[in-house]
C-alpha cells in the first residue's frame, strides 16, 4: 500500500553504558534507539501499543535493518530519531528513520522492514484493517 506517512520524533538520552572504547555510542546501540522510538511512536502517534498487538496474538519481527553512520553521537548528546512508515506491506511494513545529535546534525539513516507475526504459530500474518487504518494517521506530531 502506497501511502505518504506521518514522521514522527522520539527523544532518547545517550547513557554512560551505551558508550565504547572509542568514546561514542556504540553501533548497536543505535538499532536500540530505533525500536525504542518505534515502540513509543506506536503507542503515542498510533495510539496502537505493542500491548495491544500482544493482546490480540500478534508481535512485530524485525527481518531486516539497514543503517548508514553519518556521524557520531557521543555522551551528553540527546538521539532524535525520527521515524516514518514507508510502505505498508502485505505482512509487514517497512519503516524509515533519521537520527540527529542535539546539535540536529544528521548521525544515522537507515529503514527496518518488519513482519507482522502470529505469537502462536510465530508464522506471518496478513495486516489487519485496523493496523492500515490506525497507521495511516496523516497528521503532523512530531
């Protein structure tokens, strides 16, 4: 389904764990940042929480992630990331994202594809009507 989505903004606060050798925050760590904005962005803009998902038997897998590093985030800095759904599939949904550092220079860029799973048979599942219709909200809240 081709349709221009809604991006929305989560803030996370970089931590001292989530730090290297290097003195930045670590690569894999930015795939954390992203589901985390996901999952708020779910529940807040969507207003369809993972626990709703969960109370109805389904759970969202992550079959992919692709991410380009632009820059670092380093201590101190706060991740925007923003997020939007590029498409809207069959069994899944394709999301995009752009992080910047508190600076609001561009760190990272990337998108995740996700199938829509039923926990039972951890098999994927068609999206349902009320997934398309709640992640078609077209307002601006970011």
């Amino acid at each position: 389904m081709s349709l221009d989505y809604s991006e929305y903004l989560s803030l996370v606060q970089v931590r001292p764990d989530d730090i290297d050798l290097f003195g930045h925050v670590h690569s894999a760590k930015y795939l954390d940042y992203f589901l985390a904005a996901r999952f708020e962005q779910m529940q807040k803009n969507y207003l369809c929480g993972m626990d709703e998902f969960l109370s109805r038997g389904f759970g969202w897998f992550l079959q992919d992630f692709d991410i380009s590093f632009k820059r670092q985030l380093k201590m101190g800095d706060v991740a925007q990331v923003y997020t939007r759904i590029i498409s809207l599939e069959k069994t899944g949904s394709i999301v995009g994202f752009r992080m910047t550092n508190t600076a609001n220079k561009l760190v990272a860029e990337g998108k995740g594809k996700f199938a829509l799973v039923d926990i039972n048979s951890a098999r994927a599942v068609s999206v349902p009507d009320w997934v398309v219709e709640r992640y078609s909200v077209k307002e601006q809240n970011t």
